[in-house]
C-alpha cells in the first residue's frame, strides 16, 4: 500500500504532462474521448519501451555527435511499424486518431527519455523507465480524457478497438446539462490548465512540508 | 486563384494550427515570453517549413511513389527535416553572421516542432499538387506566427499581475491559450 502511495506521488511530482509539459500537443488534441486516450497511451508505452531498449543496448556504439538523428531514425522506424499494425488491426483508432499517429516521432516524451534516461542506463533499466514513463503519460490522458468525455458527452465508455465491441458504458450526467464546449479546443486548454495548476499545488505543498523538515 | 486565397485564409486564422489542432505548443509555451523572440521564432519556421515541404513533395513523388516505397515517408521526412534544419543552420553561420545570430538559437528546436512534420505529412494525405503544397506550407506557419506573437504580447503583461500561486507560469499561459481559441472560433464561416 505504501508502495502504492508512493507510486501516485510520484506520478503527480514527476508527471511527464502537468509537470514537465512534454507531449502536450497530442495530449489537447485526442483526449476527447476514453477510447482515443487510450490507444494513444498504449502505442507510446509500446514505442517508448522498445525504443528505451534499442537505444540503451546500442548506446556504447553510438558516436556522439550523431546521437540524434540515430535516435530519430529508430524512433520513426517503430512509430511507422505502430502505424502500420493499428491500421491492420484497429482501423477504429486509425481513423480517430489519424495523423497524430505519425505525430508520435515528434512527441518530446520519447526523445526525451532516449537522450536524458536510455543513452546513460542499463537496458533493464531503460525497460522499466520506458514502462513507468509510459504509464505515466496513459494515466495523464485518461484522466483528461474522462473529465472532458463526461463533461461534453455526459457518458463514460471504453470500447474494445479490434472487435468495436463496448466494453462499458454510464450515463452520467442528462442531456440538458451537458456542456459541449469541453469536446472543442477552448475546453482542452481549460481541462489541462486546471489540470497542471492542480499538480503544481501539490508540488508547492510538498516543496513546502520539506521545506518546514 | 481564388481557391488559393481561401486555402491560405482559411488556413491562418479558421484552421489555425495551434489554436484547433494543438500543435507547436512546446515553442508556444516556450519562446512566448518576449514579443521579438516570437517574431524570430515564427520567421524560422516558415521559413523551415516552406524549404522542407518543396524537399519532400518532390521527394516524395518522384522517388518513393515510383520506388512503390510510400511507407518509407514517415523516416524520409524527419531526416529531410532534421537535414534542412541543420544545412540552414550552417548556411547562415557562414553566410548572413547577423541573421545567425537573430535566429541562431530557435533553429535546432524546429526539427522536433511539429508543425513542419504534421505539414510535410498533410501535403500528401490532402493531395496538393505543387502550387497548392507551397500556399498551403505558407499559411500554416504564417498562423503559427500569428498566435506566437499576439500570445507573447499577452505574457509580457501577464508577467506583472498577480496570479494565484498554483497558475503561474503556464497554467495561466494555457488559460490564455483557451481564451484566444474561443475568440478564434469566431473565424468560422469567414471563407
């Protein structure tokens, strides 16, 4: 449980999104629905662990002043592969997300941590920080995605991209009250102003209690 | 000639790239902060995007559709890009030493703006032919442009009024944000 504590700490103090406002562009642009946050999230765990993997084993062989290009080179050969695969088999998230896919190259997340974590680390530790950053950056968007989906729709639900089967969903708030203004641009950059201002409270809470020790 | 103009209007201000599509938010929260490195900012980007757009258009035609290689583009256009952004910025430390230093330290952020690939891309999946790729390239950054400017205007006196503790800084910058594309929105149905 306290491991647990500790987990969720973290992710607010050292949240990819709010707190280091990495990977904010495709972050206001899908989260309009459940779905969409999540086949986001996974394709970046996905691209940014094995990414994470191939850059940390070839790290000693990499000459320094070419580091970037070779780690854009690897990181636009796994986001096509990604492409590739979800248009193959999840041709529903292909069409919702559409060239934010292709956009994943650009996400500053993934170059991020290939230059900052994987160029310096064991590749098992390149592994785990690829997971966590990952789940890091899902748990930021579904977030966003769920206050933005019931404040807009009135309705949470998640359905399964490869069969386009529901897999739930709650009427949560009546048709009259809903405010549709959070599916357009204005209500993306209110939910992720909020958002990060919230973040930013419990970071000056913390730095406050350590401060006070 | 007249689908032209609506393409470029409606690309600046109905469309705009940061406000309705989100993108090139890092430079806009980044570079905001004084008016002139907005200015430089923008004319960088155009001028990036414009010079990498004609470099993959025709690459893209001429080399990968005849090659059957069109799933090459998304790793052609990066390095195209990261290419161009590096020969430009080599060109003008040898060449033009003032325009260097104006610019200098806003180009090698540009490779991961990703206006200049969402642009590259989008000249393909919209189909432009050449006329078309170049208004449609210029618009883009040129909307860019305008929010990165009328935005840093906004920060420089934002700076100076009381915000609470937990919204400084980009908090606020984003409400801001939210605000612009609420006024923005009032562009639809100009064109």
């Amino acid at each position: 449980m306290k491991a647990f504590g500790h987990f969720l700490l973290s992710l607010l103090k050292e949240n990819p999104v709010f707190g280091l406002y990495l990977g904010i562009c495709s972050t206001l642009a899908i989260t309009t629905s459940l779905d969409n946050a999540i086949g986001m999230g996974v394709s970046v765990i996905i691209i940014l662990t094995i990414s994470n993997i191939m850059i940390s084993s070839i790290r000693k062989i990499t000459p320094n002043e070419i580091r970037i290009p070779v780690y854009i080179v690897v990181i636009a050969t796994l986001t096509k592969a990604i492409e590739l695969l979800i248009r193959a088999y999840a041709p529903a998230i292909d069409v919702a997300l559409g060239v934010f896919i292709p956009l994943i190259v650009v996400n500053c997340i993934i170059l991020g941590r290939a230059e900052a974590f994987a160029s310096k680390n064991t590749v098992w530790k390149s592994t785990l920080d690829g997971l966590t950053m990952g789940l890091a950056y899902t748990l930021s968007l579904a977030a966003m995605s769920i206050i933005r989906q019931v404040l807009a729709d009135g309705i949470l639900s998640l359905s399964n991209p490869f069969t386009n089967s529901i897999v739930f969903k709650i009427n949560l708030i009546p048709a009259e009250y809903r405010i549709a203004i959070f599916k357009e641009p204005i209500g993306a950059f209110l939910t992720f102003a909020f958002l990060a201002a919230g973040v930013a409270a419990v970071q000056n809470a913390h730095a406050k209690k350590d401060g006070v020790k | 000639m007249a689908g032209l103009i609506t393409l470029f209007i409606s690309n600046v201000v109905i469309s705009n790239v940061v406000l309705t599509k989100f993108l090139g938010m890092c430079p806009l929260l980044g570079v905001s902060r004084k008016s002139s490195s907005a200015v430089g900012m923008g004319l960088a980007v155009i001028f990036v995007i414009v010079g990498s757009s004609i470099f993959t258009w025709t690459l893209y035609y001429t080399v990968l559709v005849p090659l059957g290689l069109q799933y090459m583009d998304l790793i052609t256009f990066i390095l195209v890009i990261a290419a161009f952004v590096q020969f430009v910025e080599l060109f003008l430390k040898k060449y033009s030493p003032s325009l260097y230093k104006a610019l200098g330290i806003y180009l090698p952020l540009i490779t991961t703006n990703c206006v200049v690939l969402y642009v590259t891309l989008d000249n393909i999946i919209q189909g432009f032919d050449f006329v078309e790729m170049l208004v449609y390239s210029f618009a883009v950054p040129t909307g860019f442009m305008l929010v990165l400017y009328i935005f840093s205007t906004i920060r420089e006196r934002l700076d100076q009024s009381t915000v609470p503790a937990a919204f400084k800084g980009n908090p606020i910058a984003l409400i801001v944000a939210a605000l612009m594309a609420a006024i923005f929105t009032s562009f639809v149905g100009l064109v």
